[in-house]
C-alpha cells in the first residue's frame, strides 16, 4: 500500500512549510504549493531535501490553471488550503481591488483547488480536506474586516462541504488558529488608500492598527505545536487524534479559544434576548 499524499498550498513559509516537513517526517508523500519557486528557494530546497515535490501555484490564476495544476497531482488524500494573505485596514478605506484579491486569494482559490481534487476523492470515497481559517472569522477585530470576512466565507463552504461528501467518506475540518509566531503579521497589506482624518488617535482602528504592525515575533503561538495539532488530527495520532471525525472546527492557541468561547457566549446572549422576537413571525 503506498504512502498516502499531502496538497498543500502556501508551502513557502509558516505553517504551510511546517506542515509539509512535518508529514514527510513521517515518510508521507507531499506536493507543496508555492508562487515563485524563486522567491521560496529555501523553502523549495528544505522540502525537496526532505524527499517532497514543490510546484509553482498562485491562488490568483485563473480557475482553469489553478484546475489542470491540481489535478496533474494525481492522487491526493490530504488537501491542505493553507495558503493566505491579510488586508489590513478599516472599511472604510479598502479598495475594490483590494477586497477582490484578498477574495480571490482566501476563498475562490482555495474553493477551486478543492473542487479540482474532490473528484478523485470521490472516485476512491476516501480523503480528507483541511481549510485554514482563522479566530478573525468568529471573532472579527477591526482593521481585520476583509480578512475575517474571506474566512468567514471558507468557513461556510466547509460546513456545507462537509454535509455533502460525508456520504463518499471524504471529511472537512475547519483549522481556527490563533495567534502564533509565524511571519504572518509582517506579510500584512496595507490598503493604498489612507486611513481617514477621523480615525486618527485613540480609535479601535488606530489602536489594532498599531498591534498588526508591530506585533511581529511576539505572538505566544509556537508554530510546530501548532502544526504537529493539524497533522495530528487529519491522521488520527498523537493529542489530537481524537479528534479525527468528531469535531468540524480545531481551535488551536489559548488565544483563539478564549475569544471563541466569548464570541459564541455574545451570540447566546443575542438568540436569548432575541428569542420572543425570533418565536413571533410564524402565520
């Protein structure tokens, strides 16, 4: 029986480098993704040396290459949408280009890799997909509005996902991490626009503005334990192989669930106050 195979997108860097070392450790197969094998040379040069395969994909292709790329792959049994990028800044001043790429790159892209592969997952009624959203999505902050919002869209097509191929043994985890040491913050993009007069000073958005842009190197969140917790519960081993089948969501960082389990107490609290309102419009 062969080795099973690992998709993994964002390979460059972070988690997604992480993770692809982390399965070929344990003498699996892995493809990772990267958009330039140039400008990921060390990247490339560690997970080749390890005995994967890197190819060049840029989730902003069109759907057609992103497609033909996947599926060239061959089989694959572990998806792994890792790949991602952060528009940091308020509302008000996000362009329309802007909002379309972080769209484009955090959610059409990862929704066209995983219909490229879910056919020959389907075909073997076997495989598992793993997305990697973010606490943003539960728990939005400002200045992260079309961050969350493209993971809050991922999260989505996950749950709906996951209800339609559970019948062909193929399941959906949603990864929700919270903040870790990667260099994630200091790969943020900026809007071209400026930031307006009024939200200058001691504002929401001044002050989260200030902690993206300097919290680099800071966050509490050790990436390999974070990675060892995925790979853990895609296989079924270690910790968190207990969870492989029975979760929808793997909360990773003390961070990520402390803010979780406020964003679900606020929510609570709206559906109770909110309850004979919701009982009162049947005929």
């Amino acid at each position: 029986m062969s080795s099973p195979v690992w998709f993994i997108t964002g390979a460059s860097n972070g988690f997604g480098l992480l993770l692809c070392l982390r399965a070929l450790r344990a003498n699996q197969r892995v493809v990772g993704t990267v958009r330039s094998k140039a400008k990921s040379a060390d990247a490339v040069r560690q997970i080749e040396s390890a005995g994967g395969q890197v190819i060049e994909l840029d989730l902003n292709e069109p759907k057609e290459s992103i497609t033909r790329k996947v599926k060239a792959v061959g089989q694959i049994d572990y998806l792994v949408n890792n790949a991602g990028f952060f528009v940091m800044g308020a509302v008000e001043q996000v362009t329309a280009e802007e909002a379309q790429l972080q769209m484009q790159t955090n959610f059409f892209g990862p929704l066209y890799v995983t219909q490229a592969a879910l056919e020959g997952m389907r075909l073997r009624r076997a495989g598992a997909v793993a997305n990697l959203s973010s606490i943003a999505a539960k728990d939005p902050q400002p200045t992260s509005a079309l961050y969350a919002a493209s993971k809050a869209a991922l999260e989505a097509v996950s749950e709906s996902l996951a209800a339609e191929v559970a019948a062909f043994d193929i399941s959906v985890l949603i990864v929700e991490p919270g903040a870790f040491r990667t260099n994630f913050l200091a790969a943020y993009s900026a809007p071209a626009a400026p930031l307006p007069d009024h939200y200058e000073g001691e504002t929401a958005v001044a002050r989260a503005r200030e902690y993206f842009a300097t919290g680099g190197g800071t966050q509490a969140g050790d990436p390999q334990k974070g990675v060892d917790r995925i790979y853990e519960a895609l296989t079924g081993e270690g910790l968190a192989g207990k969870l492989k089948g029975k979760v929808a969501r793997l909360v990773i960082g003390p961070d990520a669930l402390r803010r979780m389990r406020k964003s679900n107490d606020k929510f609570l609290a709206d559906l109770a106050l909110g309850e004979e309102v919701a009982l009162s419009t049947d005929f």
